[in-house]
C-alpha cells in the first residue's frame, strides 16, 4: 500500500514547482521531502522526479500519482470537514495565504482575534505573490486565500472555488509636500500629464492599471522609479522623487513631507477570501471568511 505521507510529498512538489518550495509549505526540511519522492520510487518502482536545469520535473509516472493523491486527498479533506461540522466549532489547522499588503494590513489583527475567540483552532498565514494565490487554493495548498482584482483585471476563479467580497480598497495619490497639487482635495486624471512617477515593476496590477488609465486620459506616464514594495514607493516620494498611485490598505502611517490626494474618479481594487468549495462547509473556514470580512478598515 503507497504511503500517504509519501504521496502527500510528491503532491507538494507538483503544487509548489520545487522540492524546495514544498518542504516549506509542509513544514520539513528539502531533504526531508527528498527522501519521502526516493521510498515512493522505491515502492513504485518508478523515476517519478527527472533534473530540469537547476531544479526538477515531474515525470509521466508522477503526473499519474499526483492525479490519484488529488482525489485520495480529495476525500480526506472531505472526511475532516463532515468531523468539523459534527464538532460544530472551529478546530483544526487552517493556512491563510495573502498578498503583501493585505499580509500587512489586515491579517495581522484576523489571526489574533481567531486566535483569542477559538484556541482550537491553528489559523497560520503564508505571505504569497498574487498571481500564485488562486491555483493554491485550488490545488489544496492552502485551504484560504486573500486575493484582489481591479477593472483591468477581473477575477477569474476554477472550478470548484468560491469566493466572498472582504472589502473595496481605495487607491489615492501621494505627492512630496511641495507638488502643485499638494493643496487640492482632489486631482482629475487628466491633469496628470508631465509628471514624474514611481510604480511597480511591469506585469504588476498596479503597473498595468497606471500605464492604461494614463494613456486613456491622453497621457504617456513618465515612470522614472520602480520597487516592488508600497513602504519603497513612499519613501521615494517623501524623498522628492517622483509621485505614487498606492492603495490605503497596509501602507502605513504617511511619513513627513508625504501629502495624500484623492484621485477622481478613484481607482479601487477589491478583495475577496477563496476556498475551496468541497471545504466550504467547515466551521474553521466559514469562521475565517466571517473575520476578515468583520476586520474590514473601509
């Protein structure tokens, strides 16, 4: 009989791309896992992982296991969450996975009220790339995810994922103290032409929306700065350096010399939880979705 743990290993490393971004999810060390794929060859009789540059490719036979420990896994999380709700409360380890900012900004204050309210319950956060969150709540890697959309880039979920409203994040434009429109309450789009910006690297959201809407209003923005980090594109700004479009969630108090402005009409992104639908009925996750909604700043 194929060991669980063992499937469970090779699982992992089909979900996360890598042995090593595996035993991170599980908790082991790479070695660890390394040694779980070598018994589950053993006891198949089969090469399941290959050497692909500097990391590692499933082989046919594993993509053959990995479907077979998707429905074993299936019904194991189907069999937890029919024990979670005979219980009634929620119980059990539950992986949140969310975006930099939100990470920041509101989970912080969620996993220590469901730490306060329900001590049976193991509520953990991974920090994860936006584009990655979708395909891991889908895939079991984590059981919820916070994720977010704009108008340019609508959500689009899979099969068997569902998905509540959290909240609307507004986006407002942060200027050095002495910029011309430092004084206004709000500035138009079209009055942005000339400006000097910092944003995101491209193939961000937030990139791709400032580029759009800016050549939309009749503009081609000059972006002289770029950093991954909100906390960088601020300081760039109170630096003199340029101005910013960031969203108010997990930024932070405004350092001095920074000015915020509304940006008419304002861009908003939206942020919902994700689950998986099979899991849905369990009070851990239901609980979850209830606190981030109740733990909303807007």
């Amino acid at each position: 009989m194929l060991d669980l743990q063992r499937l469970r290993a090779l699982h992992a490393v089909s979900v996360h791309g890598s042995v090593g971004a595996a035993a991170s999810a599980l908790g082991f060390t790479p070695s660890a896992v390394s040694q779980q794929i070598s018994k589950l060859e053993r006891e198949t009789r089969a090469v399941l992982l290959e050497r692909a540059g500097r990391g590692v490719r499933l082989t046919p036979e594993a993509h053959h296991l990995v479907a077979l420990a998707d429905e074993v896994l299936a019904c194991l999380e189907r069999a937890e969450t029919e024990l979670d709700q005979r219980r009634g409360k929620p119980a059990g380890r539950l992986t949140v996975a969310a975006f930099a900012s939100a990470a920041r900004g509101l989970l912080p204050e969620v996993l220590a009220d469901l730490a306060l309210r329900h001590p049976a319950m193991d509520a953990r956060l991974r920090e994860v790339d936006p584009h990655m969150s979708v395909d891991m709540v889908a895939k079991g890697a984590v059981d919820v995810s916070v994720v977010h959309d704009w108008d340019i880039a609508p959500l689009t979920l899979p099969p068997g994922v569902e998905h509540a409203l959290i909240g609307q994040d507004r986006c407002t434009l942060l200027l050095p103290q002495g910029h011309p429109f430092a004084g206004r309450e709000s500035v138009r789009r079209e009055d942005l032409g000339g400006e000097r910006w910092v944003c995101q690297p491209p193939g961000r959201v937030c990139h791709e929306w400032l580029v759009r809407t800016l050549r939309t209003a009749g503009h081609e923005p000059q972006i002289v700065h770029q950093a991954d980090e909100n906390p960088t594109l601020v300081a760039l700004v109170a630096a003199g350096l340029g101005i910013c479009l960031v969203p108010r969630l997990g930024r932070g108090p405004l350092p001095a010399g920074v000015v915020e402005v509304a940006l008419e009409p304002a861009p908003v992104r939206r942020l919902y939880a994700l689950w998986r639908a099979r899991a849905g009925r369990r009070p851990a996750i239901a609980e979850t979705v209830r606190t981030l909604q109740e733990h909303w700043p807007g």
